[in-house]
C-alpha cells in the first residue's frame, strides 16, 4: 500500500496525472504541468510521476501461489474479436457445487499485477474468476505501465470489446460454473461493464468502478442489475453522469449507484496513492454482496 495518499498532492497535479494516465496528456507534459508544484513540495516533477505510479509488490493482498486458489493462463479462439484471447482463470482450489462466474476487465493498462491480485481476491469469495488481456494480441502486459499505455492506443476498440463479449460466454459455459455471469471493471474496465450490460441481455450483474457510461441510446437494453460506483473528485468521468443516470431512470433499470466523498478516480486501485481505503473497503463489500445476491439464486 503506498505511504502517500490523494491529499499528499495539489488537485492539479491529480488532475495533470489522470490526463496522464489516461493518454490525454504526455509524459512530458505531466513533468511540465507539475513543475511548479513539485518545486513547492520540495521534490522534482518526475518524483512526483514516481510517487503517483503503482508500487505493485507492496499493495499485493493474495500471493499468486496461494494454495487455497487454482489459478492459470488460458487461451480461447475469439473469432469476432482479436482471433484468440487470453487471460487468467482463478478458481477456489476445491470446487463444491457450481459456482458463480465474474469476468474481470482491467484499466486502459492491460493484465497488470494488481488486477490478478483482484482476480485472486474475488476467487477467494467463492466464484470462479477471468481476466483477460485485452493486450495479448500485442505482446500481452509488457511489465511497464507507460508501455502498456502506449500499446493500448494501438488496439481496434471494436474487436477488443468483442473479445470480452467472447469472454463473457466462455463463462457462462465453464463446465463448473453455474451459467450466471457478473462483470466487474475499473476504469477501461468499468466503461466495458457498461458496455457489456447493454450487449448481453443474460448479463447476470455488472458492477462498473468510475468507468465511461453506455450511450444512452443503448441503455433500453440492458436487463442485467447494475452496481455504479464512483468517484467524487472525477471530473472526466462524472460529467456524463446525470445524462446516464437520467436514462436508467427513464429505461427502469434495476440499479444503484453510489458516488464516495473525497475520493479520486482509481479509489479502489491499492497500489497508487490515490487508493481510499475506506471508501474501496465499502464499494468491495458492496460489490462481493451484490454478485452474491444476483448471481447465486
């Protein structure tokens, strides 16, 4: 867990680092925009960079050779999408009964450590857990953010969300899962939650974390029960929120949606000082409540 937190930083440099972060400002341009606020903290722009980027090791809750989980990389043909797909299959070592069934989607990074420590950390309540790299047709995560960053803008946003439409049904046929699936997402991930729910009308629960909202043309589609969680400080993200909002409204959909004070986009990413354990320890038990409840009846 990082030693800093969000209020260790001027706004604007969190605001400098999600353009960053999110390809709309370069790194040069976030060393730039900072200079002046690291000058008054006492440390150079580039630590400043440093000190907002993931520290993987320290935040990692589960090991990947916990001996209660079964996890492996899988491979499936995708022909709609990238033409294969990968990813990781986490399952509790000893399955009782059919289990319920979450798709794991990551940020606009690729399978980094930190959303395998999430896969494992689902897993561990009892469903069987997939995330796939929507980076494997390009090399897979390449262990470098700004990397992965830079490959992620090379993707065909049309056959990648096609991969985890693909993924999505491998799910709901896994031999021991129960033919329910959920979706959970952060960031990228949460926007393909979103996206999801209006693609699959068998979607059992989707649970996006400050991801971009479905097009509200779209919206009269979804059936699956939605858990919406955001961010206060996450000015990019909330303002398509009271149009979204207003359309689930209109559509009926069965949804609920929680917006954490004080919170900065990417609260639930532990590995960042922006992480708000408070506010990611209530949105995750909301979450593992709300596949238990939708997924297991």
């Amino acid at each position: 867990m990082p030693n800093k937190t969000a209020n260790d930083f001027h706004p604007e440099v969190l605001r400098l680092f999600d353009r960053y972060v999110h390809g709309d400002a370069s790194r040069r341009e976030f060393l730039l925009g900072a200079a002046k606020y690291a000058a008054l903290s006492g440390v150079s722009a580039a630590g400043l960079l440093h000190a907002l980027s993931p520290q993987f090791a320290e935040a990692q809750q589960i090991k990947p050779d916990d001996t209660r989980l079964h996890a492996e990389y899988v491979e499936y043909p995708s022909p709609n999408g990238n033409g294969k797909l990968r990813g990781y299959l986490v399952k509790p070592a000893k399955v009782t009964g059919k289990l319920p069934t979450i798709l794991v989607v990551h940020e606009n990074r690729g399978l980094n450590p930190h959303i395998e420590d999430i896969t494992r950390r689902i897993a561990l309540d009892n469903f069987i857990a997939f995330a796939p790299d929507a980076l494997f047709t390009l090399g897979g995560y390449p262990g470098d953010e700004d990397k992965a960053r830079e490959l992620f803008q090379k993707l065909d946003q049309t056959k990648t969300a096609e991969d985890f439409v693909t993924a999505a049904g491998i799910l709901k046929k896994h031999p021991e899962g129960n033919g329910k699936v959920g979706v959970v997402g952060f960031c990228y991930g949460g926007g393909i939650a979103n996206l999801l729910a209006t693609r699959l009308p068998d979607l059992g629960a989707a649970v996006p974390f400050y991801g971009r909202h479905a097009e509200t043309a779209e919206v009269g589609k979804i059936k699956a029960p939605l858990l919406i969680q955001l961010a206060e400080h996450d000015e990019r993200i909330n303002a398509g929120w009271p149009e979204y909002e207003a359309a689930l409204k209109a559509a009926k959909t069965n949804y609920q949606a929680y917006i954490y004070p004080g919170t900065q986009h990417g609260f639930n990413n532990d590995t960042t000082p922006r992480f708000d354990e408070a506010a990611a320890k209530l949105a995750w038990q909301r979450t593992i409540d709300f596949f238990n409840q939708h997924l297991r009846s």
